[in-house]
C-alpha cells in the first residue's frame, strides 16, 4: 500500500500585503543604508570641510567662533553636528547654535548671540560689555551703542536696562547712561540726552511703557522737561527741573 501525505496548502498572500512587505522592506534597507552611509561617506576625502558660514555673528569674532568648533584637519561634512553645537554653546557670548550639513565641503553655523545690555566702567577707564546678569562678554565693542554703568548688578541697573531694552527698544536706544539713585530703594536714574528719567529697581514692563509714552507725548507737543519720574504707582511726575539727587 501506498500512503500519500498530504501537507496543509499555506494561504495566498493577497497582492495588497505583498506590496506592504516590498515597501516595508524597501524602507528598511533605506533605514539601514541611511544610518551606514556618514560612516562611510565621511572617509572620503571629497567630503572634507573646506568652507564654514557663519549666519547670526555680530559682535563675536568669526575667527573665535571657527576656532570654538575644533575642527580637525580632517574633518567631514558627515560628522555629528549636535557635537559642534555642544562646542559653540560653550562660548562666552552664544546663546545657542546649530550646526547644518552643506553637502558637499561646507558647513553652516547658525548663532544666536547673548543681547549685550551695557558698558560697564572700571575704575582704570577700561569698558566692558555686560550682559543682562551683569556676566562680562567678550564682544568686539566697535558697532555698540549701549548705556554706560558703574557697576554690573542684575538686580538694580542693569537689570532695568534689559527690561527697558526687552519691552521698548525705542526708549533703550535713547538711554545714554544709568545709575543707582540712592542705595536703600535701589531706585535707578537714567541720563536720555538733556531728560532724565527715574525709575524703581522692580519697574515692569507697563512703567517702561508709560514712560514711554509720556515721553513722546511731551516730543510731540513740543513741550519741555527735564524730568519723568515713574516711581510712584500709576502715575509719571513731568518736571521741568531735575528734582532728585542720588544718595
């Protein structure tokens, strides 16, 4: 006698789902050569760096900034950019930074630099540029127009010119000089040409404002003063005569 095994028939794949499985494949092997390719693309002479562009350095020096990224001489387009970026972040004056791949020798480097707030003055004559926390910047000081202070406190003078600076610029672009008023209530006076404008050490954005606004008010009309005074809630004193004295 002979006996016949039959095997179970597999099921048919149906056309949609081998599609899926090509593309699904397909997408893999993409993945794969995706993920293998800058190590292999990066030996290649072809891909070295030879050009690096640098887009939003002002007041840093390009050439502090190249020197920030530590390039080898052997460096390639398709090494890790979050590397470079983690190295420009590291350097007085930047904010923040990114590296982008310009295939097929450059690079190119977007910064995004602290806001300088103002000068500060040491005793020698010397001038440091300072940012909103008073930390010194190793910017080039050619180009900047900022007030002149005495000293770098966050919490008193400079940190009223950074808010002036961050709610009306119009108004921070007019403030020739700043200082403390008075060493109790932290009042801080700031020198606009020939007016002067006093100011509480905690003044918010809507003082800044209605300083402001008084002040081109009084520019419109044709209105002479000498002095805002905004220390006091809800209300601008407008004095033809500088009134306070500091202490």
């Amino acid at each position: 006698m002979k006996w016949r095994l039959r095997l179970p028939r597999l099921p048919k794949v149906p056309r949609a789902s081998r599609r899926v499985l090509w593309w699904g494949g397909g997408l893999l092997a993409v993945m794969v050569l995706w993920s293998v390719a800058p190590a292999v693309l990066r030996r290649l002479a072809f891909f070295r760096v030879r050009q690096v562009e640098l887009v939003g350095v002002r007041h840093l020096d390009p050439e502090a900034v190249i020197a920030a990224l530590r390039l080898s001489p052997a460096a390639s387009v398709f090494d890790d950019t979050e590397i470079l970026g983690d190295r420009l972040r590291g350097l007085n004056g930047v904010a923040d930074a990114r590296v982008v791949r310009r295939p097929p020798a450059a690079l190119k480097v977007i910064v995004r630099e602290v806001e300088p707030v103002a000068l500060v003055a040491s005793a020698r004559g010397a001038l440091t540029v300072v940012d909103a926390e008073g930390n010194p910047l190793t910017f080039e000081r050619a180009g900047l127009d900022l007030p002149l202070v005495q000293s770098a406190d966050s919490g008193g003078v400079v940190g009223v010119l950074a808010r002036i600076q961050a709610f009306d610029p119009a108004l921070f672009q007019v403030v020739d000089a700043a200082r403390r008023l008075n060493r109790e209530r932290g009042d801080v006076l700031l020198e606009c040409g020939p007016h002067r404008v006093l100011l509480a050490h905690d003044a918010g954005p809507e003082v800044v404002q209605a300083v402001a606004l008084v002040a081109r008010d009084l520019a419109a009309k044709a209105r002479p003063y000498a002095e805002l005074d905004a220390r006091y809630a809800g209300q601008i004193v407008v004095r033809r005569r500088s009134g306070a004295r500091s202490a």
